[in-house]
C-alpha cells in the first residue's frame, strides 16, 4: 500500500498523510506534495474561522483539482487565488480538498467533515466527468511515490460509497478487507480503472496510427460518458443525489464547475449530454454552472494538445491555467 502518500481514514476511506512532504515521481519530471494537517494538499490550514479581511473559497474535487502531475503553486486553485485576490477590498484565500482517485462521493464526505463547520463564502465543486463510476465502487486506485510502480497497475485503497434508497442515499463504510476474487479468479479492476487503462493504450496507438484514439471514442458513442446520455441511468441518479445532498447541505453559495475530458477539450467528444444533466441540477440547486469549454476552445487545437500530459491523462501548467481562467470571470461576481 502507498503509505508514503496515503493513509487510511474512517470517513473518507482514505486521505494524503496530514503533514506530508514529499517529491512524487512524474512523466512530467516530478511533483512536490506538502499537505494540511487534515490530509489535504493545501498550504492553507482549514481554521474554523477565516482570516480576517479574508473571502475563503472551498473546492472539492479529485486528481484534477489535486494537481496530480503538477506543483502546487501551478494548480487553478492557486491561480485562482492570485488572480481574484486583487479583484476587490478583500484578500482571497482557496482551500483545496482535492483527493486523487475519488469521486463525488468522496467529496461529499469530505464536505462533512473538514468543511462543512468552517467558515467560508463560496463552495466550488469540481467533479471530473469521468469519474461518475467511482461512486458505484468500494475501492479507488491512487497514484504512488515509487518510482518504480507500474503505471498501469496502482494500488487500490478500500473507499466508502453510497447508494439510493428512494431518493435518498444510504452510506456504506469503506470494506475493511481486500477485493475478494470469485472462484480463484484474479481481482476485476474497479470500471473506472479499466476505463482510465483503455484510455492510455489508445493514446500509445494513436502516436503511431494518428486519429486512432478519437475513432475508438466515436465507435463508443459521442455522449462519452456514456451515463449522462440517460437521465434516468442509475450511475447518473446516485451521482444526481449526492450533488442534491451537497447542495442541500451547503452553508455558502455554490458553483457547480464539472470538469471535462479531454476528448471534449480536444473536440473529439460533445459535451452536451453532461452539461445537460449538470445543468439541470444546477436549475434545480439554484447554483451556478461552469462550463470550462469555452476557454479552451479559444485556443487553437495543437495548444489543446499541451494542456495534459503524453501518457498521464491530468491536466498540465498550461491545462490549469485554462481551467483557472475558465473560473474566474464566475467566482469574481461573488467577491464583495
């Protein structure tokens, strides 16, 4: 198990070891984690009150809002914080609560138990798109400090989840054993692992065979994640409760910010099945929805292609700093 990163927890399944400081091997050279003293990687300590003179921002989210591949200094988060900290009266501190390989569920938990009871004037959430799979598993796969792990085979931590009963959700507690094979088979990766696999042996062929990876994506549908193209699919409808529960649970005005794939960055994929079931959350929640597209449409395709890493499908310097600016003409409207 990665101890050297991860450490297991009662309500989260799992979190970043609080204190943490440590050089993470990367494609992309390598990364610096410093974490909190609640196991976030953030400089910023969640204090039950804010700063004085200070606007806190909460995001929550998983390895795209952690930075995974990246320093610190180069996530949105922290570009947000820059970029709106001259925008008013007020200094503008962003918190980070993301967690690699978790989902909305996660999330959520994390909400309840690190933010919730804190003080602070806008919740972001930041759910990738893809990982609407995670919520419907009891195990997630983190990345590794070794730098000899396989890429391709990380280590699974056991996660909680939830599941629908009626409209309302039923926590599950994270399994206190291993995945257990059926019939001496070998352990089935978690649906979204094998999703994330698939995607990187078809970028490797498509360095030789161009136009290779987006023909697979097409062949699989253009509503890519394939849970948004039904309202009433049941991955969608817990992932659809647990954004009701967060929304309910709020104590702050919020921005509903889904992150998109890159096959919808790069124009491979449309993304109108997911704005629309975001969207109509967003309706209901009375909250506001960001679509990140935009922006990076605004750039030309071959600048697309720098903003995520050759085999790593997380976001680059650059990806960040179009997700940030993406955000800020948003969060700015909220500042005093």
């Amino acid at each position: 198990m990665p101890r050297d990163l991860f450490e297991l927890h009662p309500v989260t399944g799992y979190r970043y070891i609080p204190g943490l400081h440590a050089q993470v091997p990367h494609e992309g050279g390598g990364y610096l984690v410093r974490c909190n003293r609640v196991g976030y990687r953030c400089r910023h300590e969640p204090t039950p009150e804010r700063p004085p003179g200070t606007f806190r921002i909460l995001v929550f989210g998983g390895g795209f809002t952690a930075g995974n591949g990246v320093d610190e200094s180069q996530r949105f988060t922290e570009l947000l914080e820059r970029q709106l900290g001259g925008s008013g009266p007020k200094e503008v501190q962003v918190l980070n609560f993301g967690l690699p390989g978790s989902g909305a569920d996660q999330h959520l938990l994390g909400y309840r138990q690190y933010g919730r009871e804190i003080e602070h004037d806008l919740l972001v959430l930041c759910p990738h798109v893809e990982t609407i799979l995670r919520n419907l598993e009891t195990h997630a796969s983190v990345p590794s400090g070794d730098a000899e792990a396989d890429p391709d085979a990380p280590t699974l931590l056991p996660k909680p989840r939830f599941s629908l009963e009626g409209e309302g959700l039923l926590l599950h507690p994270p399994p206190t054993d291993p995945p257990t094979p059926s019939l001496g088979a070998p352990t089935p990766p978690p649906p979204s692992l094998v999703r994330g696999l698939l995607q990187r042996f078809t970028a490797e062929v498509d360095k030789k065979v161009p136009g290779f990876h987006a023909f697979t994506k097409r062949v699989r549908g253009v509503g890519y994640p394939e849970e948004y193209t039904d309202p009433l699919h049941p991955a969608w409808r817990l992932q659809r409760a647990i954004l009701r529960a967060f929304l309910t649970e709020a104590r702050s005005p919020v921005v509903l910010a889904p992150i998109p794939t890159f096959e919808h960055v790069d124009g491979t994929l449309a993304a109108d099945p997911y704005l629309a079931r975001f969207g109509e959350v967003a309706v209901e929640g009375r909250c506001e929805l960001v679509n990140f597209l935009p922006r990076f449409f605004d750039e030309p395709r071959s600048t697309r292609e720098q903003c995520r890493f050759a085999r790593d499908p997380h976001p680059t310097a650059l990806g960040h700093t179009l997700l940030a600016e993406g955000l800020v003409p948003h969060l700015r409207r909220y500042l005093p």
